[in-house]
C-alpha cells in the first residue's frame, strides 16, 4: 500500500488498493487481478522471498522444555517487546520488524513460551475472515480462565469486549501493575489495562499454569 500511495495508517485491502493493485499490474503487463500474486510482489520491488516468508514466521522458542514456568513466561513476555513500536497490522503475524494486530501477537509470544494454540495459527490468521483471532483464543478450553481480581504478570491474557456489545474484539498481555502490553491502531505498545477506546474487560486467561 506504501508503494502504491494507498497508505492511511491502516492496512485494510480496501477498494483505492485493489484499483491501484490493478493499474499497476496493466501498466507492468501482468494479468490484472486486483491481487498481490508473486510476480506482482516482485515488480512491486518486495521479491519473490518475502511474498513467500511474511506470514509463515515462526517466533523461536525463548525457553526449553525443561526450564521452570518462569523462564517460559519472560520468553513469551520479550518476545512481545521485540515488536514495540512497529505498527497495528489488521490480519497479521508476521516477523518482528513488520508488526501486528492484537492477537498476532499473542500468537507470537505464545510461541516463543513454549505454547502452539491452534487450531489458531500464524498462517490462519492472515486468511481473509480470519482476523478476528483473539475470540478463538477467547473460545479455547485449553487457556484456563481465571477471576480478573487474580490477574497477575505470568502470560496471563487480557480479553475484551467491543463497548456496547458481548462480543471479544481485543487481547492483550498483562504485565503487572494494571498495564499490558498490545497491538492497538497506531502501533504496538504499553498502555493501562483500561482506557477510553477499549475499557469494557470481558474476563482474564492463563495459558501458563
């Protein structure tokens, strides 16, 4: 979108995109789709590695299986600083120097702890329709619930609901001392668990036990 001059600090596929996707591609003699195939990719100047890496990353693992729940805990905990500042990316998951959206990562840090939630996965989540991770990790039995008074710096996940509605739009990691950490519109940040543009918690879930 950058390239393209569609940017507006969201990075929605919207209709000015798939114009501009389409003009681009006639003007460079590919088949004109409105989509972002490979041999777009690379005329774009973005190469044939990246079209094929930024939504199958990974996060390494931060801690062993044999080290103690703490040592699984800062891993999912750095993992998540590593994207601090990079911005909100709706539908993604991808390497830390692109960013991500709430539950990108989530997913993230979850998999530098030590923990794999599928059927949510990196790959799912860049699926059109698939967005909207953080209510099926919010569905999950295997993330235990636990009461907000017990909240506590551990990994523990913070859920919410959209305002007006009992529907989960957002997550975050709890850090402690009423702050998370989270992907929220313009970028990855630490902020107070509660705030004006999302203040309505539906409840709190400990993937480490």
């Amino acid at each position: 979108m950058k390239r393209l001059g569609t940017y507006n600090d969201y990075n929605y596929y919207n209709n000015a995109t798939w114009y501009a996707v389409r003009r681009f591609q006639a003007s460079h003699h590919l088949k004109v789709t409105g989509n972002v195939d490979q041999k777009t990719c690379t005329k774009l100047g973005l190469g044939k590695k990246l079209f094929k890496q930024i939504d199958s990353y990974t996060a390494p693992l931060g801690a062993q299986a044999w080290e103690d729940r703490k040592a699984h805990i800062v891993a999912m905990i750095l993992q998540a600083y590593k994207y601090m500042g990079h911005p909100y990316l709706v539908g993604s998951s991808s390497m830390t120097r692109y960013g991500t959206d709430c539950s990108g990562l989530v997913i993230q840090s979850l998999y530098a702890g030590g923990i794999s939630p599928v059927p949510v996965s990196t790959i799912g989540h860049a699926h059109p329709g698939n967005e909207w991770n953080s209510r099926n990790l919010w569905a999950d039995k295997k993330l235990k619930r636990v009461s907000y008074a017990s909240r506590r710096r551990g990994g523990d996940l913070v859920f919410y609901y959209q305002p007006g509605t009992r529907t989960i739009w957002h997550v975050a990691i709890y850090l402690g001392n009423n702050m998370v950490i989270e992907s929220w519109p313009p970028r990855i940040m630490v902020q107070p668990i509660s705030k004006s543009q999302r203040n309505v918690i539906a409840g709190i879930k400990r993937p480490f036990l």
